[in-house]
C-alpha cells in the first residue's frame, strides 16, 4: 500500500521504541541563546534566555529553554516538558518583557525570581529523538529503559548542575500532555524534585481520556495523533477534508475506520494502535498512569487540578487521587483542586465559560492564592500556606470550598420515572422507548459542527441542552423545581436498565440543572435573564454496551434483555439551587464526538460496514426493581463553610 505523501518521512521511526540505551554522554556547559534577528534578546530586555540541548543518559539530546528575570539569585527551577513547542511558549510575543514573552501564568513566578524551564519531548520540534505518543514507562511495553520518567530525571540532573541561579529546588508543572509528562516525573523522581503540579493530566485514554470514554471512540483523536506525528521542523498537518458540517464528513464517511482509511491516516503508528486495540487489553492498562501510581510510593508533595467541565481529561486527576490518596505517607502530600473550568482552563481567563459568569477570575484565585504558595512553600522555603486536601468551587453558589476528602457527598438515588420525570421517590414500575438510528445520530453540539473551531470545542459540556430537548431519540426526565437547595460534591453515578432490540448499544447519560423560565433582571446568585429555562449540563458520559461484562473482552447484548449499565459521570462540586429542576437526559450517541454503534454487534467497530449500522429500539425501565436512576453525591447544605482567602 502506498503512502500517503504528508506521511512519508516522519511515521515509520515510531513504529518500535528506540533501542536501549548507551551509557550517559558528558555534561556540556550551557551557552546563550544565539537566535535570528525577530527572536533577538536585546541588551534592554529585563530577562535572559538561553537555548540548551540536554543530553540524556541514551544520548539523545533535547531542546531545552530556560528563562528568568536579569538579577535572579537563589531562584528555585520550575519545569515544563511539552510536545507544543518549548520555543513557541517562551517566545508569545516578540518583546522585551519576560511577562510578555510567557504565557499569563508564568507571570507571577518570573517576577519572582522563578528560572522558568521549558523543553521539548523526544522526536518533537528541535528535540532528538523519536516522538512515541504519550510513552509507555519502562517495561513490558517498553523495553528500552527510556521513558519520560528518565528523560525528566536525567533533565533535573542537568539543571541542577548547569543553572547558577537556581537554588537547587526543582519543581515540575504543566496541562494535558503536560499533565502526563509531569506525573511521569514523579515515577522515580530524582532528588531535587520538590513540587509537582499536574494539571487535566492524560491518565487513562480508553477509560476516559482523550481517546476512548468507557469503550466509546473519540473521532477527535485521528486528527490529534496526525498532528503530532509531523515532524514538526519540516510541517504541520491537518486531515485535508475541506470545510462544512463534520456532522455530515464522518456520517458520509461510514466507520471511524473508514475516515481513517480515506485520508490515509490509518497509516499514522498511533492511528493503527488506536484501531488494533479498541478493548481496554493489556496495551491500554499497562499505559494507565494511575496504576504506575499506585505501585510506587507518593515521596513528592503533588497538586492534581482539574476542570469540572473538562472535555478532555475530565477521568485522569480523580483517578490519580484514588490511586495515591490511600498510600502511607500521602497525607499531607496530596492535593486535589477542581474549578470551574475547561480544559486547562486554570491557566486562562477564569470569569466565565460558555453560559456561565463566576464570582471573579477563578483561575487567577487559585494560582496565586493556592497553587503559588503550595510551590513557594516547597521550592523557596516559604510559609506553610495550609493547603486543603480538597480544593473546589461550588458551581451555582459560586465560592470555593475546601475538604478533607474526595469524594464528600452520600450517594442518594434520583429515579427515573413515567412521563419523563424524576425525583427522589422510587416510582412505580414502568418503562419507555424510543428508536435510535445510527443513520441519524444524536449531535452533540447545534449543527454545523466544526470540530476544529475551538470556541465550540472548549464550550460543548456546558451547552443548553434544548437543542435535542425535542428529538424523538432523546429522553429527558425533569423533576419540580426544588424548594430547598440540593448540594453534590463526587462523581454522579449512572444506574441504567435498558434494553435493546439490537446486539450492541450505547448509553448517553446527563445529569443537567434546569433553570427557571422566568429570571428576573437582578436574578440570583449571578443568574441572568439570558439564563431562563438554561438547561445547563452538569456532567456528560458514555458507555459502550458490549464492555458491559469486561473492558477487556466484548460480548454482544441479548436483544430484548434488560442490562445494567451502571457509569460515573465527571467528579463536580455543584448546588441546584431553589427553583431549579433537575432533568436527566438518556440518548444512545453523542455525534460526532464519539463514533457510532452500529448498534450490531461486529467484533472490530472500525471495521463496521454500512450494513452493520441498523436502527434499534431501545427501552429503559424505571421504578420497582428496575429502577433506573442517577445516585448523586449529596452534601448537607450546611455542611461546606467558605474557603477564607490567602
């Protein structure tokens, strides 16, 4: 088979890991950066910047930017390893001015005496090497002994050595990928490493990071593992599909496996494990970072953040927490923070998201109230500031909370009932139906849908719902407007009885706050009138039907017979305030955000063909012994006093 022309010079080299690894090359002093002209560092910048390519114990050398204001003396190191470019994040703006030249969150660290470090992962940009996406640990499934626990391990050590001006302490930081490569220097940490700030970390891509939620494809990741097997000094590339609805381009297009086959981006290493290996194997748990985790004792004081509306990495953070927060020693060591975000939203503009207006800039409060002095504290020696165990932010009364555990709230069963409603009574017994057809998926946003258009992507989990209110294929249970507040603080659990007429299905469940039709101009706890009738998602999650017995091997679901699908939906800290109503929507795809069921049972998804994809109709049952229902993780309303201000 030919090769897709964009694709020749960069895919092969990831296709096996690098050999093993030669023995450690010599330290080299660091010199000053020497850049062209529009990267000038001219004698009236009020920073320095040098350029540095780090040698690792294989040889392989990686491009490494370091950062701080003219006169630093003394100052503690705080490192971030990016597959996005190290140059690009210490080079914003052409200026003179380090606030300008990093990204906003940077700004209080280098004007306080931080050496801000960033560095290229293998195989990316102007680093060496071979780029193998989110890198196993050494091990089974990585038999090189490299992995980005040495690579951050043996980059410590030469910033210890080769940075005057550091003081010795080493911190590490970052979102996402970042967030990854962060906890991956927590494994085997090298002494200096005093802080780890892992923020939306990818933790488990087929439980519900990034690639797979619950078993269910993430179209997403096509494009994404494209873009980052380019060899970024030559190219950047893009699925080249044209403009329009991409409702329309991926259901056109059949299976996800037929979209990758059309653009040749099947041929892409990652694409071709991501289609190999669509069951939770041995291939997907022995890369969860949870349970790398969990096998090691935690010896680094760690902030885990996340955002309660992250559409990326809403399962890593809490996962980790569980793994970590039971071990010997953790107490004291380890923290959770969830915000009222986006993905990597706590590094941005935190006034508001989509519909919603919080009390000030939410992300600005927890980096410099929180997150800077739990660094300072660990990296300069600074003041014990008390950090919380929990850290989060009560969307809907909009104030932060803090917590001695995670999850806090008691699982409390809200049923599912007839006539579309809900409440805390169990029903009667009953059940209703509709028809889903996977030639008509459910969209998950008003089309046209552009999944490249960011304000749309970074916006989707907080989106009104009305706009599927009305579909036949969707159900929404509403319950009365509340006469006093209900407060949840956990993960909302999904409790499902459902039944099909096909061998395979899909269950979409979301837990939404409904506002009041009527809002006055005043409104309450920041309502607004635009805000009338909102039907606000508080979480959103899926579950593929044929992992209903084992993750690892899928079986097809006896048509007719009614199964259990039982799901937790993203960890929030929410309060449905008086007035509202709580609704439950149950639908069976969410397109085309993640791929369509066939709703027949084939052994490979990506290799459905058209004639796999038949209509359905699916019942779910409510009340009596089959009581569908979401168990909330409800609070006493009295129970969670305000976190005072540092």
């Amino acid at each position: 088979m030919a090769f897709h022309p964009i694709l020749v010079p960069l895919l092969l080299a990831q296709a096996a890991l690098v050999a093993a690894p030669a023995a450690p090359a010599p330290v080299t002093p660091m010199t000053p950066d020497v850049v062209a002209s529009y990267d000038a560092v001219l004698p009236q910048a009020d920073f320095i910047r040098r350029e540095a390519m780090v040698p690792m114990r294989d040889g392989v050398k990686l491009y490494t930017v370091i950062v701080m204001k003219k006169g630093t003396r003394g100052g503690p190191i705080l490192l971030s390893r990016t597959p996005y470019d190290a140059h690009g994040s210490t080079h914003r703006t052409n200026s003179q001015r380090a606030v300008d030249i990093l990204a906003a969150m940077d700004a209080d660290f280098i004007e306080d005496g931080y050496v801000r470090v960033y560095q290229d992962i293998r195989g990316l940009y102007r680093s060496e090497g071979d780029f193998v996406m989110n890198r196993p640990i050494a091990g089974p499934l990585n038999p090189t002994g490299i992995d980005e626990s040495t690579d951050a391990f043996d980059t410590i050590a030469w910033l210890v050595k080769n940075v005057p001006e550091g003081n010795g302490k080493v911190g590490v930081i970052g979102s996402s990928y970042l967030g990854f490569t962060t906890l991956a220097a927590e494994i085997n940490p090298h002494p200096a490493l005093k802080a780890a700030v892992p923020e939306s970390p990818m933790v488990d891509g087929w439980m519900g990071d990034d690639w797979f939620h619950n078993g269910a494809f993430r179209v997403g990741s096509l494009d994404y593992a494209l873009e980052q097997s380019v060899d970024k000094a030559r190219a950047e590339a893009k699925i080249p599909r044209g403009g329009g609805d991409d409702y329309t381009a991926y259901l056109a297009a059949g299976s996800a496996g037929d979209f990758a086959r059309a653009y040749a981006i099947d041929q892409v290493p990652f694409n071709r494990k991501l289609m190999e290996n669509p069951a939770y194997t041995a291939f997907w748990s022995g890369q969860a970072v949870d349970k790398w985790l969990a096998s090691r004792p935690l010896t680094v004081p760690t902030m885990i953040e996340l955002g309660e509306w992250d559409q990326e990495d809403s399962y890593g953070g809490p996962a980790v927490w569980q793994a970590l927060k039971g071990q010997p020693g953790a107490k004291g060591l380890l923290h959770l923070v969830i915000g009222p975000w986006r993905h990597s939203g706590a590094n941005h503009y935190g006034y508001e998201l989509g519909p919603l207006t919080f009390a000030g800039d939410t992300a600005a409060q927890w980096r410099r109230q929180w997150m800077k002095p739990f660094l300072d504290h660990y990296l300069k020696d600074g003041p014990d500031p008390a950090t919380p165990a929990v850290l989060t932010y009560a969307s809907g009364i909009d104030r932060w909370e803090s917590s001695p555990d995670w999850p806090m709230g008691t699982a409390t069963p809200y049923y599912l009932g007839p006539a579309r409603s809900a409440g805390f009574a169990r029903p009667a017994a009953g059940k209703i139906s509709y028809v889903a057809d996977p030639a008509n998926p459910v969209p998950f946003l008003p089309r046209p849908i552009d999944m490249g258009d960011r304000t749309q992507w970074t916006t989707w989990l907080v989106h009104d719902q009305r706009f599927v209110d009305g579909r036949t294929d969707v159900l929404t249970f509403t319950g009365q407007p509340l006469s006093q507040p209900v407060h949840i603080m956990g993960a909302p659990g999904a409790d499902i009885y459902l039944a099909t007429t096909g061998s395979d299905a899909d269950v979409v469940v979301k837990l939404l706050d409904i506002y009041p039709d009527d809002l006055p101009e005043a409104g309450t706890q920041g309502a607004k009138p635009s805000q009338a009738g909102l039907q606000l998602p508080v979480g959103i999650e899926i579950f593929r039907g044929r992992y209903l017995k084992s993750f690892a091997q899928p079986a097809a679901l006896v048509p007719g017979a009614v199964n259990r699908f039982r799901f937790t939906l993203p960890n929030v800290d929410h309060v449905f305030l008086p007035g509202h109503r709580i609704g439950v929507q149950v639908q069976s795809s969410l397109f085309p955000l993640y791929d369509r069921n066939p709703q027949r049972f084939v052994p490979n998804i990506f290799n459905a063909k058209p004639g796999d994809y038949q209509p359905a109709t699916v019942s779910v049952s409510f009340g009596g012994a089959e009581a569908s229902a979401v168990w909330l993780p409800v609070v006493p309303n009295d129970a969670r006093p305000p976190v005072p201000a540092h």
